[in-house]
C-alpha cells in the first residue's frame, strides 16, 4: 500500500535445497507496465539455503511505496541445481494474467546469465504458473 516501507523480502523454500550456489539475491521491481528496479539485496553467493526453509534478505535502501499496486518481488539464484519455492501453481501459465484486460500478470521468469546485479527492468518477461510467495517487511 501506499505509504509502506519495505525492508526486507522474505521467500520460502519448498521441498528442493540450493545445490552449490554462486549467486542469490532478491529485488523489489515496480508497479510500471514495464517494472523498474526499486532496490536490490546484497548478492548471497554461495550462502547456503535448505530445503523447507524461510530467508528473510534486506534491501540494500528501504523502500516507500509511494502509489498503490503490484509491485513484483524477485528472486535469482545461479547453482547446481536451484531451490523450489513455496506458492501456488496455477491450471495453466495463462491463468496468472488474469481474466479481466488490463490486471497485472502475478508471476513471470525473466532473463538468463544473471549474476550479481539485477536488471534495472523486468524485460521480455515470460508468465509462469508457479505464483511464489513472498513477504515483503
């Protein structure tokens, strides 16, 4: 909501543990039709993350969120094999975009050959049937 200050963002593992991670962060993107990045976590590298696991990461600066809408929590992790996140698959990728024109599509991938640094936006996203959960703090 308007006027929230957002700290921190939490994700929740599912059932699969980080294998060998060289990089993990999370980012906070905007509510723009093409969402910008608002601020970004520390790059985690190889720092551990075990199954069935919560991890609560800061924001490199707070956030205010100055207007009301979706705004979309990030997470990237380059390793052996990634974590699975605790949310929701929905029927068909299709179904997070919403049935109404013009409501904001709930959970897209984005990018490869990311390291360390987010992208500045969420370019060329593709919609995704998992909706992770994230908690922003």
């Amino acid at each position: 909501q308007a006027g929230d200050v957002v700290t921190n963002i939490t994700f929740k593992s599912g059932a699969t543990a980080a294998d060998t991670p060289t990089n993990w962060w999370f980012a906070l993107y905007s509510s723009a039709s093409t969402p910008a990045l608002l601020a970004q976590t520390a790059d985690q590298t190889t720092t551990a993350w075990a199954a069935n696991t919560a991890k609560t990461v800061a924001l490199a600066t707070a956030q205010t969120i100055t207007s009301p809408g979706i705004y979309y929590a990030a997470i990237m992790m380059k390793a052996t094999a990634t974590v699975t996140l605790l949310g929701r698959t929905v029927a068909l990728a299709g179904a997070s975009t919403g049935s109404i024109t013009g409501q904001a599509v709930l959970a897209r991938t984005s990018g490869s050959s990311l390291t360390d640094t987010a992208p500045a936006t969420i370019a060329t996203p593709t919609t995704s049937a998992l909706v992770a959960y994230a908690v922003l703090t």
